[in-house]
C-alpha cells in the first residue's frame, strides 16, 4: 500500500457556473465570459456564447463548489468500512470553511495524504483558488507552492492507473467498470449536474451521487494495491 489506509482522505466536489444561465450574468462577468467561451466555441461549433455557459462550472473563476464529499477507511482486511461524509449547500464559504475546520483537525498526528481520481488536474487546484477566492487560508495539504514533486500527499487514481502513459484520459466510470467495481454513474454524470442544480433545484441528489464518487475511487485505489474491495454493509454515510 501506498500508504496506510487511514491516513489517506478520498474526496471529490461538484461545481456548478455561479449563475444559473448566461443572460443571469453581471455586465462585467458577461464579457468575461464573452472573450473565455470565443476559445471553447472552437470545438463546439454546435454551441454559441449563451448555450455553452453550462461548462462554466469547470472554471474556477466562474463556478463555485457546491459539495464536497469525503471518504475515510477504518480497519483493514475483509472487515474494513468506510465513512463517508459531505459538506453541501448554497453558500460556498460557509462549505469551504466547514471542509478545512475538518480537514486542519484531520490532519493532525502522523503524516496524512489525499486521494482523487484526476484530482491533480481538477479537484485539488479547483478547491485552492475557491479557497483563495473566498479568503480563506489554504490548509498545509493543499498549499503546495515551494514544495518538491515528492512532499506533495496527493495521490491520483488517474494518474496511477496510467502507469505512466499521459496520452489518454480514463473517466472514473470506465475505470471502474474496467476493474470490475460498480459504476457509481447509475444516476447522474457530471455533465447534468448544473441543470440538476439550477433547474431541478435538487441538491441531495447531487449529494448522492458525489459520496458514490468518493466510494468508487476508494474502491479503485484498493483493487490497484491488491487490497479486498470494501463490502456495500461496510458503507456509513454521516453528514
């Protein structure tokens, strides 16, 4: 193993565009949007500046966290479970700042790391600049400025599976169900999640579908070290 099982935190969030369509946008961000959407639309020729503003939750600048879903391992063997845990809401500083009280007091003691498949790429970036965006100091893990490729505690399910090889990008999906786990996409994928958000108004079912996230790259970082698949009655979901 990588490193010991409980001291590795799993996490994924879901981010949606800041407002809810195009024509919602403030004068200034309309602009913005303008000249960042003119380099997208060059392979989406089926687009155009307002109906591509669902992709705006990608970008940092323009999106916001509206959860954040954490997973951790206890025990080990056949036995071993996992909790999962989630911070969701509206306000996104109210989730930043609740995540890194927890995440300062988790990481207290032995030395702790963090997990998530394209997390390098995504995640762990995407939740450093809304942190900086909303003026909240970065916890020690995620500052990763000054720091050597080897004192960074990251770990990437993507990039461990990729042995490697940067020339492809595998979704977790297709990881999963290429490893034999079950696919956690049995409901919603990441592509309908800002109308889910915006138009749905249904957050618990965006909720839902990050804490499966979180379990499934769990479960695929145990079948890449060889490590038993975690049961589905040793799943405890607490918010």
């Amino acid at each position: 193993m990588i490193a010991p099982l409980s001291h590795i935190l799993f996490l994924d969030i879901e981010t949606v565009p800041q407002f809810s369509d195009y024509h919602s946008l403030p004068k200034d961000w309309k602009e913005l949007w303008d000249t960042k959407s003119a380099s997208l639309l060059k392979y989406h020729e089926e687009e155009s500046t307002e109906t591509i503003y669902h992709r705006a939750g990608i970008y940092a600048e323009f999106g916001k966290i509206i959860c954040i879903s954490c997973g951790f391992i206890q025990g080990g063997g056949v036995s071993k479970k996992i909790i999962v845990k989630s911070f969701f809401g509206d306000d996104e500083k109210i989730i930043l700042t609740a995540f890194c009280q927890m995440l300062n007091k988790w990481m207290h003691g032995e030395q702790k790391y963090l997990c998530a498949h394209n997390g390098k790429e995504f995640d762990f970036p995407y939740l450093c600049r809304r942190l900086v965006i909303n003026q909240i100091p970065l916890p020690s893990i995620l500052n990763i400025a000054g720091k050597k490729p080897w004192e960074v505690n990251h770990f990437d399910t993507l990039e461990l599976w990729k042995f490697g090889d940067y020339k492809n990008y595998t979704s977790l999906n297709l990881l999963a169900q290429t490893l034999g786990i079950a696919t956690p996409k049995d409901d919603i994928d990441g592509s309908m999640v800002w109308s889910v958000y915006w138009n749905d108004k249904n957050l618990k079912r965006i909720v839902t579908y990050c804490q499966k996230d979180v379990i499934t790259v769990a479960q695929i970082l145990l079948r890449l070290q060889g490590e038993a698949l975690i049961k589905e009655d040793c799943i405890e979901i607490t918010n």
